[in-house]
C-alpha cells in the first residue's frame, strides 16, 4: 500500500523507511543537530525484539502530568494523552488522540538529543507560501527521531515512515510495550525525550496534499503527512519519600511513569512549554 501523499511510480520500498534520511541532503540547521547524536543513532540499529508483558504483573509508578498545546502555525485542533511506563528498558506505551486528520497514518516518534522540549512559533517558515514549522525545523527542540512507536514489527529509526504500521484515524488508541536501546532509555530518564505525533491537515481537506510542498524528509512524501502535529516532552520528576514495605516496592520496581497531556491551545500560545509536575500514584500500570 503506498504512503500517503507518494509521487506514483516511486519505489514501495520507500514507504518502509529506506528513503528517510539517505537520499537528499538535510537543511544546515538540522544537519549539525544529526552529527552531534550520529554515535546515538548506530547504537539504536543494535536492539532486542518486543516484549509482551502482562498488565497485572506491572508495578506501581509515578504519574507525571502537563499541559500543552499543538504544535503552533500547524493548524492542528486535535489533541490527545499519552503514558508510558519505563522499567528498566521496557517501556509500556499508550496513547490517545483526537480530531486529527481521519483515514490517514499517523507516525508515532519518540525524538530525543536537543533540548527536551516542543519547538515554539519562531521555528515556522514558509512552505510554498504558507508558514507552518517542519519536522526538520523542530530538531533543534526536540531532537532527531530515536524510535518508531509502530503498530506492530520493528520500532528502530528503520521504520520512520512505516506508514502501513502506524494507527490510521484521527482518534488514535495506541498501547504497546517495546524494549528500547539503553541510550533511549538513558535520554527519557535525563527529561531529554519527546512524544511526537505527525500528519496535519494544514489545509483543512481531509486529505494530506501538496499545500506544503514535498516533506523536508523525504521528497517523496507531501509536507503535511510528516509535519509535527501534537508534541509532548516526557519529563521524570522524583517521586515522593516512601518508606516501609512502599520504598521497598519502588526500588525493586525501577518503574517511572510519565504522562502527557495534550490539549487544544491557541495556535502561538506560549504556554506550549509549561513545564510538567508530578503526582503520586500507587496504582497499577
């Protein structure tokens, strides 16, 4: 099934990832984010496989919650949550969206390496007139994508643009617990890993068209259907003093709970990047 938005006659394969970065060069600004984190990137090619782990057997955690909107100039109205639960190298996902685009994929990345944060309305440029914030424009902020939260099959930076693996629909249910390389893991618990959910409707058609021009990823993949939509920073705070059998519990559990909120705001709204505060939570995953 071709991605949305290809050119006809280009190669299928494309729409499995092969074309993400390879085959055109990157803007300036990005391309001296990339190298600062290429060492990151090959160490991710080396990982395990999925785990399944049942619900019942996951530890209590911490809850971590913020507000946030859209991204800005993107003309996106939807919102959504998001929840991950990390132990050790398994990270337990889950997250729900709604009002975006319907009948189209929307690609689920886990970006990290740049400030930990979503990008502002000073990251928007014009694109084929109309000023809108890239995926390559957000780096800076949020750092290159570092992992794949696809449906099923692999996870890595491979499948950035798997778009036959990513939840179609604008009320996205995602859950889905995968192991992550140590060096994902190490950015999510040094509060510098972002939630990123892409696909936008600048235009409002219902379809993912040329408004934008060609995607600054991959020129054979429209603007809008690998622009930022919803973005969230995935921040660990420590958790409130136990002690007893519940301190006990917790440092056996090594599990950190961050949980996103993100919801509608103004489009230039500096409030995007409230910071996030913690809430104790002994319920199970």
């Amino acid at each position: 099934e071709p991605a949305p938005g290809r050119r006809p006659g280009r190669d299928a394969a494309a729409a499995a990832g092969g074309g993400w970065l390879g085959r055109h060069r990157l803007p300036v600004a990005a391309a001296v984010v990339l190298v600062a984190v290429a060492g990151a990137a090959v160490a991710l090619l080396g990982r395990s496989g999925d785990k399944t782990k049942s619900a019942a057997a996951a530890p209590a955690g911490q809850r971590v919650t913020g507000k946030l909107g859209p991204v800005p100039t993107n003309n996106v109205n939807g919102s959504g949550t998001a929840t991950m639960r990390l132990n050790g190298r398994s990270l337990k996902i889950s997250v729900d969206t709604a009002r975006l685009l319907n009948g189209s994929p929307h690609a689920l990345h886990i970006h990290a390496g740049g400030k930990g944060i979503c990008p502002d309305a000073s990251a928007a440029a014009l694109h084929n007139g109309h000023r809108s914030i890239a995926t390559h424009a957000g780096v800076p902020f949020y750092g290159p994508a570092v992992e794949s939260l696809t449906t099923r099959g692999d996870t890595s930076t491979r499948s950035l643009v798997a778009f036959n693996r990513y939840p179609t629909g604008s009320d996205v249910k995602y859950r889905r617990t995968i192991t992550v390389t140590p060096i994902v893991a190490s950015y999510i618990r040094k509060n510098n890993a972002v939630l990123v959910v892409h696909g936008i409707d600048y235009n409002h058609n219902g379809v993912y068209d040329g408004v934008l021009e060609r995607s600054d990823l991959d020129r054979s993949l429209t603007g809008e259907s690998t622009a930022p939509a919803l973005c969230g920073p995935l921040v660990a705070q420590k958790q409130p003093k136990a002690s007893g059998k519940r301190a006990q519990v917790r440092r056996r559990s090594g599990e950190t709970v961050y949980s996103v909120a993100l919801t509608a705001q103004p489009p230039a709204a500096s409030a995007l990047l409230c910071p996030l505060t913690a809430h104790g939570d002994s319920r199970p995953a």
